[in-house]
C-alpha cells in the first residue's frame, strides 16, 4: 500500500524544469487515486482548490488557414463545410468582450486561423488589444508564429497572454503537422517570453499519440526555462472532412491523468480544461477539476466546436461548489463606464473587415 506520507515528499510541488520520460512515465504509472492526490496536494500549494479562472474566446478571423494540422476544421487543406470570415472589424470584437466580461469572464481570447500575422492587419489587431485591456479584461490572443518585432509590439499594446500551443512531442508532431516545425513554434514561445509576455501553451489528448508522446510534451513545456502561465490540455473534438475525424475516441481515465500529471509538473500554471468539455459528463470534468484543471473557456462556442452552454457550467460550478474567478456581474451602466465603444470611424468600412451582421440584414451572425 503507498504511504500518505511518502506521496506527499514525492509530490513536493518545486517548480523543477529539468523533467525526464523516467520520471514523468512514473508518474502515468501511479495508481489512479495516488496520482490524483498527489496532484491535488501540489495543487493546493498554490491555488484555491474551489476556484477556476474563466476566459472567453472569440474567432477574430475564421478559416482558410494555409496550415495543415491534421485536427483542425480552420485549415484550408481540409474541406470541413466551415464558413470562412475576413478579420472581424474592432468595434464588433470590443463589443463581444464587453458581452463575456458581463458574463463573468475575466480574460478575453481572441484567435485567428493565420499562420503568422499578416502586417497590413497588425494595426487592426493592436487596436483589438488596447480596446480590450481599456475595458479592465485580461487580453489574450493566438494569432500564429510571431517574429519578435510582433511579439513586442503585442506587448506594448498590452497583450497580456500569448496562446501557441506545442500539440504533442516532438517525436509524433510530425504526423499531425508539417508545414511548420516544432522548432517554429519553440522559436515563437522564446520571442513571446523575451517581449514579457505571459505564456499559454499546451496540447491535445487524442491524436492517436502514445502515453509517452504525452509525457513527451509535458517535458517540453515543463522544461521551458519558466512554465507556462497558462497550460491548455484539449481533449480532440473530432471533426468530419479532417483526417482525424474516425481516430479511436481517448479514454476519460488517460485524459484525466494527464491533467494531473501536467498539474504535478508544473504546479503553479492554471491547467485548462479546453476544448473536448462539450462531450464530457459532469463527472469527468469533475475529475479533471480534483486532478488539478482550474481554467475553462465560458460560452457555447469555442473558435468553431460546440462548448458547452453557460448556464450548464453555472449548474456544475453550483453542484461542485466551485467559484468563478471574478464572477461579479456588472449593470448595464457600469459597463457603458467600463468599456465604452471607442471611436473607430478611421478603422471601419475597411476591405480588410468583415461586417458579419452587416452582412446578415436579418440581424444573425453569419456564423
Ligand atoms: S490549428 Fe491553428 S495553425 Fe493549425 S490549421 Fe488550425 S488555425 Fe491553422
């Protein structure tokens, strides 16, 4: 029988950032409810166990993506039915931020499908970044490899998180993507954290990759020279007309332990329970909260997969007894106050946006 006292030495929460396969397989290997509990004890050294921090994500430009992830319904190489947008005019990102920040989201993301951000909408992009900040909201945004000039001007905007996700390990990366290397995106994550950015990157559980390609990634990311701040672990959503549409679906127990294992390495970053949440039941994702996940994406929907509804994540919050980070509704008129539309005359009626409800005379996003 493994001794309470000996899982707590071994579960000692230092932030170490020299992570072996010998190490991090051990951990997979532990007994279910010994990896839990040790994942919650190096959780509980620096978070609030019933408290998770909620973010709102947003498609800021949608589809035709020259990548060719093999997950992904955002990718020109792949014909998923999607419907493509332009860059979304500022005035309507500032308006849904203002709408998740009324709904208790304390970080607002914002994605594009680019492989790296074109200049001629980096003005746009940067303006998006202030609007956002001015409205008192965490700004993140993943927007693909960016150059360190980007970097830095993102961070001078006031872009306070960066989201490039590193997928899988090395070792299967190339299975899933090849037109852009591991080192690409190892190069992005050097010039976000160079421009004092925070960083948010994590992976996917269920490419069909092996439990050490997952320990693989964890090492990667864990062995940065500083954790990221924010780590997204993403059960795939299977998407038909993409090549992974029919891999075998993950196990809930093998997703589970991940997230414990990557709470235990790197134990002072939010984990986030991200994509996938729509097809888990309460219990799994009460699992995933015990393992140590204490960030989720609120709303019905997440770039372009379903996420599930609000007022359902408000009921599981209830029954868990967990509280939302910041949860305080705003009125009406505090809003107005907090997040006033700013001028954008000069940035409207542009070729480079896409007025999605000027598009839709009947008032419904073309989304
Ligand atoms: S995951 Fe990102 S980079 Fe890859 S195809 Fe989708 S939008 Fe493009």
């Amino acid at each position: 029988m493994t001794n309470v006292s000996s899982l707590k030495d071994s579960g000692s929460s230092a932030l170490r950032h020299d992570w072996t396969f010998d190490k991090v397989e051990a951990l997979f290997q532990l007994p279910f409810n010994d990896l839990i509990f040790q994942a919650q004890l190096a959780h509980r050294e620096h978070f609030d166990p019933n408290r998770v921090q909620v973010s709102t994500l947003l498609s800021i430009k949608t589809g035709a993506c020259p990548e060719d992830c093999k997950y992904c319904p955002q990718s020109g190489h792949y014909n998923t039915g999607l419907d493509k947008e332009k860059l979304m005019e500022v005035r309507k990102v500032l308006e849904e931020a203002r709408q998740a920040k009324a709904s208790g989201a304390t970080r607002f993301c914002m994605g594009a499908a680019w492989k790296n951000p074109p200049a001629k909408d980096m003005p746009y992009i940067l303006e998006m970044v202030k609007g956002v900040k001015e409205m008192g909201l965490e700004t993140c945004m993943t927007l693909g490899m960016l150059d360190e000039a980007q970097a830095g001007e993102l961070a001078e905007a006031g872009l306070d998180y960066y989201n490039h996700n590193l997928d899988t390990s090395p070792e299967f990366y190339g299975s899933i993507i090849t037109t852009r290397t591991y080192s690409d995106r190892l190069n992005t994550l050097a010039h976000v954290r160079d421009a004092g950015m925070n960083i948010c990157s994590g992976g996917i559980v269920g490419l069909g990759e092996t439990e050490r390609d997952r320990a693989g990634m964890l090492i990667q990311l864990a062995n940065l020279p500083k954790h990221p701040e924010s780590v997204p672990v993403n059960m795939l959503v299977r998407v038909e007309g993409t090549p992974l549409a029919d891999v075998e679906e993950v196990d809930g127990i093998d997703f589970v332990r991940t997230i414990a294992v990557a709470k235990i390495m790197m134990p002072a970053s939010c984990v986030r329970l991200s994509a996938g949440r729509e097809n888990m039941s309460d219990e799994l994702q009460a699992l995933a909260f015990l393992a140590g996940a204490n960030s989720i994406f609120l709303g019905d929907k997440l770039l372009t997969t379903a996420n599930p509804k609000e007022s359902s994540d408000r009921q599981l919050f209830n029954k868990l007894g967990i509280n939302m980070d910041d949860t305080t509704k705003l009125e009406e008129q505090e809003l107005a106050e907090v997040c006033p539309l700013r001028e954008q005359d000069a940035l409207l009626n542009n070729e480079h946006y896409f007025d999605a409800m000027k598009s839709n005379p009947m008032g419904q996003k073309a989304f």
